[in-house]
C-alpha cells in the first residue's frame, strides 16, 4: 500500500521528537515535513540528538509546508485554535496534541484554561483521543484531539468503575505525580537544575485542567466531582495517578478484578498489575518508559469501601505522542500496535 504522508507542526519539543521517533519507524509512514520556529533551518538531530543518522529532515516554517494526508500539531497550548483553519489547508484529517480541542463545552474550556476559546464551534468536531473509550468514533474520524497525560493516566485507572456505576461520584481523591518532561522543553526558573533537582513539589494542588477532562470522559450522564492534584517529583519521564475511590457497596478484591479484566481484556495497551509479592506488585512508571502502555493495579482497603487504584504511564508515550500514533493508526484502518510494540527495559 502507498505510505500516509504526515507531517508534524511543532516538532523541536520532547513531545514532537517523540512523536517524530516514533513515525519515522511506521511502516506505513512517510514523515513529508517538520516544523519549528526556533530550530528553522537546523537537522531534526540538532533538537532531538537521538536521531543522529536516523533522518536528514530539516526543520521548516509552517509557511513552507505543503499538503500531507495527515497533519500533527505539537505546538503549544492556545497556538491551535488560531491557526486551524489554515492548517486545514494542509491536510484532510489532524491530530492536535495540545490541550485546544479536548473539551467539547466552550463554557468548560473557559473555567479551566482561564481564557476565551477562539473557535468554539471546532469542538464538537474533535474526538478526544483515548482510544480505549473512543476507538469506534476513531475510525471515521476527520480530527482527533489527544488526551491529556494526567488525566490520560487517571480516566484509564478510574473507566471501569465509573462506567459500571460503582463509585461514590462526589469522594474521589486523585494525586498524580509527574517527571519534569510534562512541563516541556523550554527551561525556566522552577526548572533550573538546583531548583528542580531532588524536589517533590506540589505545583497544582487544585484547580489543574486535566481535571476537566476526566470529569468530561468519566461522568457518563450526571456530572461527577473529581479531586484532583498534581505534584512533580524527581524522574524525567513517567506520570503515576493514585486515586482513592469509594464504592458505593462492598466488592471483594476477586470482584474488581473481573471487572478490570472485563473492561479491558481485548486492549493491547492496558496491563492489569495485581501480584501479592516483589518489588512491582503494584504500577511503576518507570517499566512504562519509551512504551505505549497504562499499567493499573489496586488495593481494597480491609477496613471499609475505599479503594486505592494505581496507575501509571510514560508521559511522553501514552500520555502523549504514543496514544497520539495509537488513534493515528484506527483512523487510517491499520493495526493500531503498530509503530508501538516496544516493551519497555529492565533495569533502567
């Protein structure tokens, strides 16, 4: 079959050089063009030194670009609401990786992101982009707008229980700890290496926008409340939610396992975490680096309805460009593990 033509906007960040790895790796993919404002001109190594040898794309201006069959956008948040329509231009169907299209009220992107939406009839027009939950709308998608990697890491612990109806809807506690790569590549003070280096800093205690998203994906009807906060620790990559949920009727541990493994036993990127003995009895982010998966475990607390579910993922990878190459792959009717079957490595 003739390769997809992709090009990618925004390329020169982690999230964009992940993804550029990624596809330059797919089979069915010819990586057309790479954009980038700040590294115009220079080789794709010159931002992303792992792929010294790999490719000799050179980085080009938006106003270069020409027509591909697919466009991804990693630019950062608010740049893809402005520049839509002439990204439309160039290509039949885009992937927005920021966080521009993933809520589908105009009223919820507003309280969350504190600013006004420019093209708030556009949001009912992107499917949100985890495919777990919206892999049917996929595949005759024309724009799919990438979850968030927290609340990627959240919904996915957390899908089972509310879809089923189990959960008390206004108690659930969620505190993710997230790698200093979720806040991108330009530096700034807080990421200056003695500011950064050995911290464990809360950053979003509340109101962090992620939170829209998975009361959106997790409310099935009637609006839930999700407590929700965020704390940077000292790992580049990974993003480990854990969530206190209370069930609204005593389920055995035997019981929640069925439920996950009904929930999620055809899903090639879920892996159901739960053993009794050895260090990774529960989810780890770092057996997640570099791979597409979300592992997710749990533990009933003896003593009443409280349940702790642990999940984790590689931020850069399912709660980014990963998931992103995932729906990429249901859209354009292929395999969708394909480009993505890395296991992962240990030690690391």
């Amino acid at each position: 079959m003739n390769r997809i033509s992709v090009a990618i906007i925004g390329a020169s960040g982690y999230t964009g050089g992940e993804l550029l790895r990624l596809l330059l790796f797919h089979p069915n993919v010819e990586v057309k063009q790479i954009t980038s404002n700040s590294y115009y001109g220079k080789l794709a190594h010159k931002a992303h030194p792992n792929l010294r040898k790999v490719t000799s794309l050179k980085f080009c201006s938006v106003d270069e670009l020409e027509k591909v069959d697919t466009l991804f956008l990693c630019t950062p948040h608010g740049e893809s609401m402005k520049r839509i329509d002439e990204y439309k231009n160039f290509a039949e169907r885009i992937i927005d990786l920021s966080g521009d299209f993933r809520l589908n009220d105009v009223n919820e992107f507003e309280k969350w992101y504190k600013q006004t939406h420019l093209k708030p009839e556009m949001l009912n027009k992107f499917i949100y982009g985890i495919p777990e939950l919206h892999r049917e709308e996929m595949r005759n998608a024309t724009y799919i707008s990438s979850a968030g990697c927290n609340a990627t890491t959240t919904i996915l612990g957390l899908y089972p229980l509310y879809k089923n109806g189990l959960a008390e809807t206004a108690r659930t506690v969620v505190e993710v700890k997230v790698g200093s790569s979720e806040g991108g590549k330009k530096a700034s003070f807080a990421s200056h290496h003695p500011e950064r280096s050995g911290a464990m800093r809360s950053y979003k205690p509340t109101a962090h926008r992620h939170a829209a998203e998975i009361i959106q994906e997790l409310s099935f009807g009637k609006k839930i409340e999700i407590h929700f906060s965020a704390t940077s620790v000292d790992m580049i990559r990974g993003t480990m939610a854990t969530s206190h949920i209370f069930l609204k009727e005593n389920l055995s541990e035997k019981d929640i396992w069925k439920i996950y493994r009904e929930a999620y036993k055809d899903e090639p990127f879920i892996r159901i975490i739960k053993e009794r003995e050895g260090n990774y009895r529960y989810p780890e982010p770092k057996l997640c680096i570099g791979t597409n998966y979300c592992d997710i475990g749990f533990e009933k607390d003896p003593h009443s309805n409280r349940l702790v579910v642990i999940s984790a993922i590689d931020n850069l990878m399912k709660g980014a460009a990963g998931q992103a190459l995932q729906a990429f792959n249901i859209m354009h009717g292929l395999n969708e593990t394909t480009g993505l079957e890395f296991p992962g490595l240990h030690p690391i």
